[in-house]
C-alpha cells in the first residue's frame, strides 16, 4: 500500500446494509471498518450458486441446517468459514474461527477474528447462526 494513498481508499466504500437513505437523502454508503464487517458478513449470509454472475462466491453455511450441534459439526463449519473468507475477502486475514455451542442447542456462536491488512488493525466479529 502507498504512503500516499488514505485508508478509507485502499478499503474502499460500498452500499450499507440494510439499505437506507444517508443524511442526503440519497444511498447511505459504509466505509473503514464497517464495509469490511458487512463483507465478512456477506460471505457468510450467501450461499454459493446464489449469485448469477459470481456462482462460486459464499461459505455455504445453510447445508449445516439441521446438523447435530456437536463438534464435529461446528469442526467442518470452521474449516468452511476459514476457507470462504481466505478466498473472498483480501483486505484481511483470518487469525482464528472459533464455532462455539450457545445456550439454545439450535444456536451456534461464530467468533472471526482479522487482521486489517490495510493497517495491521486486529477486529472480531461475532455471528449468531441457528442450526435449526
């Protein structure tokens, strides 16, 4: 990365989600920190095939649905994590996934943690996902 080019730019920007109108009336757009969270969750959120034009894109958590929540369960829900986010999103690196059992036996924690490689900045993000 440049000395020259500002972080917001080597990041980038792109709609926020869910969808609203700004201060100005017009598409409300996230930046920094929060466009690379929405990304992360964009991954996760997609299944592969569902998008036309890129039909490899996603992490494909959705056939884990009616799993056991067991280890071996949030084991190859890990890999699968790691592996998605390896390959679809190149502003950060994955430090650790962990798949942790929530209270509900249907609920599943995902914990991610990255580091920004825009300035070495280290992030989590943690995601409720049901099994059932």
């Amino acid at each position: 990365m440049s000395d020259e080019m500002p972080i917001d730019a080597w990041i980038g920007q792109g709609p926020a989600f869910p969808f609203r109108p700004g201060p100005e009336g017009r598409l409300a757009y996230a930046t920094g920190d929060a466009v690379i969270r929405q990304s992360v969750e964009t991954v996760l959120d997609t299944e592969p095939g569902e998008r036309v034009m890129l039909p490899t894109f996603g992490c494909g958590l959705r056939r884990f649905l009616m799993r056991p929540n067991t280890p071996a369960t949030r084991a190859s829900m890990q890999q699968e994590i790691s592996g998605s986010l390896a390959r679809w999103e190149p502003r950060i690196q994955v430090t650790d996934v962990s798949v942790s059992p929530g209270d509900d036996p249907a609920l599943v924690w995902i914990t991610i943690r990255y580091t920004q490689l825009a300035d070495r900045r280290e992030d989590d993000l943690v995601y409720p996902f049901y099994l059932r």
